[in-house]
C-alpha cells in the first residue's frame, strides 16, 4: 500500500515537469513574430526613399535639356536674317529694254561723270549716261567731289542702253547704280549737270530731275528762273 501511494506521487511530480516544459514555454520563447516584422518593414522603408530620390535627378536633367534647346534656337534665326539683306541690291532696278547688267567695283574716278571700273581682272573705263557737267570752275569741282564720295572704291551695277554707244573718247556710256539709287540724276538733282544732248532711254526721267533743281533753284539754276 505505501509502495502504491510513492508510486501516485511519483507520477504526479512527473506530470508537473512535463506539463510546464511542453507546450507553452518551447514555442513562445522562440517566437519569431517581432523579429520578423521588424526585418520586413526595414527594407521597404529604405526601398520607398531611394525611390524618391532618384526622381529628382530626372526632373533636373529634363529642365536642363530643354533650357540648351532653347538657347540654340535664337543663334539660327539671326543667321537667316542677315542673308536676305544682298539679293534685294539691284532686284528693282529700272533696266531698259534689252539692256545688259553686271556688278563692278571703282577703281577711280577720272572726272565727275567718268569712272574707272575693275571686272573679272580687268579695268575699264566708263562714261556716265545722260548728264554734261561744266569742264572748270565751282561746281565742276562740287560734281567731282559728289562722284568721289558717292562712287569711288565702292560697287556699283553698271546697266547699259541699247540707244546709246560709245563716248566720243571711244567709252561705254553706262547707268550707274549704287543698289537701287541711279548715281547719273544725283548731279542732275543738285543742280551740278545738265541733261546731255541725243536720245537714250531714261531721257523723259532725267528731264524731269533738271526742272526739280531749276524750280529749287539749285546749282547751275541759282540765279535763274525756270
């Protein structure tokens, strides 16, 4: 009977050790919940800021690629302004009928309605068409100075006349323009020439030049009345 009550006893202190080694303690103690949260909200807080970061980078070079675009535009549209200024230079010249025209740079001026011309590598001497200045005196010196300072080293389009030929010096009687301005009325406006004798195209024009200086009262025509 007493072994029978160690025995009970025996097996109740063995109940209690199984009991409290079991089933609680083995699995909470190692419980992975906190670690493994902690490890999963780790990288995803460091994911989100890299993100973040690189879009600003991207936004910078975006601005910066359109600010260089911009800046090479304007360059482009002042080189095509400064070419359209050339071709205009003897596109509204008056030309006669069947007459020829050529460019030419003076050379020198040999009297105020003789110049001399270089071509192609070549000099040339040419008489002003339509205007007759005196051979001395005040405003042969006047017409000589106006022909230097408007015509000398400068170039000029040289339009011919089919009605007209050689000087009696044995020169090409020519027009000459500085881009659309005929230089042969210059001298006939202020008065310095007259009209020549013969006929040439632009006769009716240059005509009309020489009243404008009598009515003004301008150089040969001071002290006369039209």
């Amino acid at each position: 009977m007493l072994g029978l009550v160690l025995l009970v006893v025996l097996a109740g202190c063995l109940g209690s050790l199984g009991l409290g080694g079991s089933s609680d303690d083995p699995t909470t103690t190692p419980s992975s919940t906190e670690p493994t949260q902690t490890a999963t909200n780790t990288p995803s807080m460091t994911t989100t800021e890299a993100t973040v970061t690189t879009t600003s980078p991207t936004t910078t070079a975006t601005q910066t690629a359109s600010t260089t675009t911009a800046a090479t535009t304007s360059p482009n549209s002042t080189a095509t302004q400064a070419t359209t200024v050339p071709t205009q230079t003897t596109a509204r010249i008056d030309a006669p009928s069947g007459s020829q025209r050529f460019e030419a740079r003076v050379t020198k001026i040999v009297d105020p309605t003789t110049i001399k011309i270089e071509r192609n590598g070549k000099t040339q001497t040419i008489d002003l068409i339509g205007v007759r200045v005196p051979k001395s005196g005040l405003y042969h010196k006047r017409a000589l100075q106006t022909t230097k300072a408007q015509l000398e080293y400068s170039t000029v389009t040289l339009v011919t006349d089919p009605q007209v030929g050689s000087s009696s010096d044995g020169h090409p009687q020519m027009y000459v323009y500085t881009g659309e301005w005929l230089y042969n009325t210059q001298l006939l406006r202020s008065g310095y020439a007259r009209v020549a004798d013969g006929e040439f195209s632009k006769r009716a024009e240059f005509e009309r030049k020489q009243q404008e200086a009598k009515h003004g009262g301008y150089g040969l025509w001071k002290n006369t009345s039209a």
